[in-house]
C-alpha cells in the first residue's frame, strides 16, 4: 500500500461575507477577507491517493490520468474563476479553505475510485502560510 | 556600492479586460484573465535599493524602515483588494503584471529617496512561473 | 473533521552542549553544534490544528486568532533570542530541535484549547534539511 | 515520541518500458517515460525516523548517524547512476517512483532500527509535482 | 522598457564524456557525470525578454504566446530525451549547463524577435545549486 | 561570456550593536537584532562567477572545484560560528549581511581569479525577506 500525490494549482478571486450579517460583524470576523471587491490567491492543490502497486507497471495509479482527471473535474471549474460566484460545485457555500478542500474531495472522489484507487487526501494551500487537510472524516 | 532587496507580498484580485475592444478581441488576447467576475494571485514584491554602507551601522539601509515604507505606501493599499477598482495609484491602468510593477515604483521612488539611497529594481511575481523586472528605463 | 496548519517563524541563536560531559565527549556527540560561541538558524514552525467546520464562517478556527496566540505565546518569545539562555519555557532543557518542539507543544494546547480545536502537529524546521513532527504522543 | 525527518537527494536518469510489450503498449501506458536512450530527475528523498528522545542528548536520533547511513546504503548507491542498469538492490524492477520508494525502505530499514529508533516513512519526490509516500504498509 | 520572464522546465539525461579523452582523464575532470549509463535532472528553464508596454493590453508580450513558443521550440524537444543523442540542436555539444543554455539561446533568439521583443537571458537550473545565465555575449 | 553560479550555506549566530552608542542608540536602530544574548540565521550564499566556456569541457568553471574553493575559504570558517565572535576574516566588522558580504568577496577574489575566471556576484540571503548582492563595485 502506497500513498502518491499530484500537485495542482488554480489562480482564483473570492471573498468571505456572509450575508446574514451586519457590515460591522463581516469585518470583526473576516477582516479584509470581506473586501466587498474580491480578493484572490494562487492556490495550490495537492491530491494524495493510496493503492497497491501494479507489478506490470509499477504504478499505483497513472498520474498522467490522474492529473487528466484532477484538470476536468476541478482545476478547469476553478482556475480564473470567482469561487463565489462562477462554480457550481461551490454554489451556496462560503468559500473558505475548509470549504472549498472538502467541496473537492465530494466532487473527485468517484473518479478517483473509478481508478482503482482510494482518494486520501486533499490538501489545499491558500498561501504559503496557510493551508488545510481533509481526509473525508465526518 | 551594494544591493538589498527586500521581499514583501500582497493578494488581490484583478481582469484584463480592454473595454474598448469586443468580448471576442478580449478573449482572444487575454484569454481566462478576462474572465469578467475576476480572478486573483498571491503576488510577491522584491524591492531592490542600492547604496552605500554606512560605517557606523554596517547597514546600507535600514530595512525595518524600508519595509515600513513598503507597507504603507504599496501593499497596505494593494493586499485585499482588486487591483481594477480599489487602488488610486492603479485607476485608469491596465492591472498587467508590467503596469502594476512600474506603478509600485513610481509611487515608491520619493519615499526610498528620502532614505538616502536609489531604487533600483521592483520585480513583481505574478505566479510562479511569471514575473517582471523595472529598473526605471523609459 | 479538518486539519488547518500555520506558518510562523523565529530567528535564534542555541547550542548543544551537555555540561555534564568533557569537551571530548560533547564534540563527538554534537560536533560543530557544540560550538561555545553559538550558532543559530531561522527556525520555520508550522502549527496544525483539528476542528470541525462553523456553518456561519466557513472556517475551522480563525487563522488571524490562531496566528496572534501563536505570536504572543510562541515566537515573540523565541525570535531574535538565544534558545539556552533567553525563553523561560526552555529553560534547563537542552534545546534540540526536538526539546523545542516539545516545549512549543506543551506551552500552546491550553491555548488552542481555548479556541474549540485540538492542537493536533506541531512540526519545526531547523533547516531546509532537518525537521520534527510531535503529535502529543508520549 | 517524536518524529524526525532528515532530507537527502539524488540525480538519476531511467526510463519505464516493460519489456514484456510492445512499443505501442509501452507508449500507451508510460508515455514520454518510455523514451528508450532514458530521461532523468533530481530525486528528493526524506527519511522519517520515529523514537524517543533521549534525556541526555535532547536528540531522538544522531542526525549526522541517519545521514551517513543514508549517503552510504543509498544516495551514494543511486546518485548519478542509471535506476534501471547500475543499481543492485533495484535489479529486476520497473524504476517508478513507488518502487523505487518500497525498495529504499527494505533496503535501510535493518541500519535505521540499529540506530534504536523506527524507519516511519520514506517520502520520494520525482518532480515537484508529484511524489510517493510509504510507511511499509503491506 | 520592462523585463518579463516566462519560467519553464524539462527533465532529460545526459552524461559528460569527453570521447577524445582517456577514461582515468574523463572521470578526473567529470567524475560521477561521467557515469556510462547516464544520469538526469529535472532541468528549471528562465527565458527573460525585454521590450516596451503595450498601451493596449498592458503587456510587453503575451506570455501565453511566448510560453508557447517555448515549449514549441525547446522544451518539447528535450523533456524526456537524452540529451548527448536526441536533440538536433544539442549535436556534437558536451551537455555542459552551459552549452545547453547557449543553444537555447540561439535556437529560440528568432522567434522571441518575431514577437516584437528582444531575448534578454537564458537562465538555466540542473540542480538547486547550480545554474548559468547567458545574455548573448561573445 | 556566460555566468555561472553555486549555491552553499551556513548556519551561524551575530548581533549588531555598536559599542560606541548606548543601549536605547543600539536598540532604536538594531532592534531585536542588538539582543545581547546573540541570535541567528540560516544563510544561503550564491557566488557567481563569469567566464569563456571551454571547449574541451563545456565547462566555464569547474563547479566541483568553485564547491571546493567556496567551502574552505568561506563556509567551513562560518557554518556554526558566531560571525562577531569567531571568524578571522571578520573581526572588527559589524556583521550586517552587507558587511559580511563584502567581506566574502574580498576573502574569495583572487582563489576564483585562480580558475581563469572571474567573480562577478556574492549574493546573500539572511532570511527568505532579506538578500544582499555585492558585484565588486566601490
């Protein structure tokens, strides 16, 4: 059993507001991640997946059809994109770090299964300070 | 004679979009950087000065100084913001990575001056891959 | 169930020397490391922590809450100081990468605690070369 | 229980054909890796090692020990060599980045046990987009 | 007047290998390059132009093109090849860093003039530790 | 003409603070950095130099021997020193990175004379915010 990642990155705008809140509360919680006029980041995206390796090829999983998938499925809905306004995947949600790493999880893990190898994490870097985990935990 | 460059950074979001030409010229030229909800970046700023090394303090400047100048005068007002709409020494320009690096050192040569040295370079990393270089040639 | 990590860093001078030995035996030991004079390093620490997800912000904790206890508690008291002689968290412990990473563990649960997370790594670079990961684990 | 991760490289060509195909088959599945006159890359390995530290020295494992052991039963053995022809623990294997990995395990797993602690994981960059983890999971 | 540069990458094998020389002098001068079956990097490619901004776009040159260009023109022709065997323009060359640098500079200084700008430098990577630049002097 | 440069490092220990001024003079100007207990970093060292590539060779230096030369004339005598404390070549010298530079191209001229070529930049990194380059320039 073996762990394997193929990193991937997408440039995107968003910002952090909810809605239901005063302007005031906006500020206090997001700071100038509220800037009503966008903000953005490169982000970087690191999909690991586990498996057993294949003795024929010595592969776990095919990173050139990994990667093809990671580009259909998420890098391509999400590369100068607005994250609040332009993905239907992310409709409806805040697009936090959290939110958008789990929102990439739901939506590649049955491609992911489809190559006979299990999805197990995504990790996502918003800068170079600051990035999240998610390993498909409730 | 000696060179310090100090590194600094800022996310935004930004377009390239020419209101003059048609959505065709645009995405024809620009491609997904017009994509009109916009986009964004984690620029990085290197900010090069070059001077003489004052005896007495083995500094050629003071580069607490010179990155509270940074701060205050560039990317307080670029750091959260989108580059089309939220920045005075921006209005009326085309966000490219070139235009927004020759802006960064028109606004910033007084105040490096003061210090007692020369600007000497602003390099603006616009992605990993992409970056630009203005000595202050016409 | 996500796991959000943030980058800080602390410049410090240290040693390793074990009074209880001779100069021989630390040599060997410790060897350049054991330099009376002191050496030092820029010190990059990376703090992750666990938590679920607030349905209102999106966020698992707040990185600018998370960043300023990190600030206040860790790295204000270890950047620009000496590891042996300066940080009373340190004190009598001979500061290892690993005695340091321990004591930062020890020093910010109640902390993070505090914000309904769990402290869940705390890994630290000594060098591009040689790092440490402390899960809590006795 | 800590762990400690010592970063080592190597620059290596190979290539990935399986000799039981045909060419059409080899290009189907490796694509450009199966170039015949080989491709190479400057391999990253770190080397994860846990155990406890030790009271006197403040060190879980003599970094200096893991590197040498390191340098000698592998990078020196790996490093400007050909992974399909020069290597003797990699004989008879297709050289992808997970076998190359699982065999770097077996092979210092005996040195790093010597050194009372645990090999944890072997982490094995080919690109800095890609790279395999393995923690000796059958 | 402004400075842009496009980062691209390959990875290839090579060995230098002197065939005028005796084995005992090529090891003596090349030592483990000089290895037989070869060894590879994953070569890091800086291509900086310079030229005057466009009032239109914004752009000194589309780095879209220009990157295009780059991998029409020399990254396609030696990722993943050899570079003592299969690439025309490196024939009868030692693959020296520098005398790699130096033909891309010559095969890529026509198509960088078509797009109304002028090569500057050709910065080449083999390792983290090692790189050239050539700007076109004699 | 072709530039080539090798990268080396080393870890030591400094303060600034000028005996001549008094405490608050040195901790207005030097800040943490006048910590009297010492501090320190991990510095990295790119030395450039330019030459005529050699026909023979394909090499304009023999980086083996650049390594070799940079390693004993400089790294060996700074790797976990303190830089106001222990190091001949800069005694009575304030250890700002300016300073330590210019002190390293004195020190490295006329050994890289010695290889035909010429030392065109010492490049010094303090932190990841902060270089200096020196080319030699009164």
């Amino acid at each position: 059993m073996i762990y394997i990642t193929r990193r991937e990155n997408f440039n995107a705008a968003h910002k952090l507001y909810n809605p239901k809140w005063s302007e005031e509360q906006n500020n206090k919680v997001f700071g100038k991640c509220a800037n009503p006029n966008w903000h953005g980041h490169n982000y970087i995206l690191y999909v690991t997946v586990k498996g057993k390796v294949n003795l024929e090829t010595g592969y776990s999983v095919n990173l050139k059809e990994l990667s093809a998938i990671i580009r259909e499925r998420i890098t391509d809905k999400l590369d100068h994109k607005n994250l609040n306004l332009d993905v239907p995947f992310l409709k409806e949600l805040m697009p936090s770090t959290e939110n958008v790493a789990i929102a990439i999880w739901k939506e590649l893990k049955p491609f992911v299964n489809a190559l006979e190898c299990q999805l197990h994490c995504i990790k996502l870097h918003e800068t170079e300070n600051n990035y999240v985990e998610y390993f498909g935990e409730e």
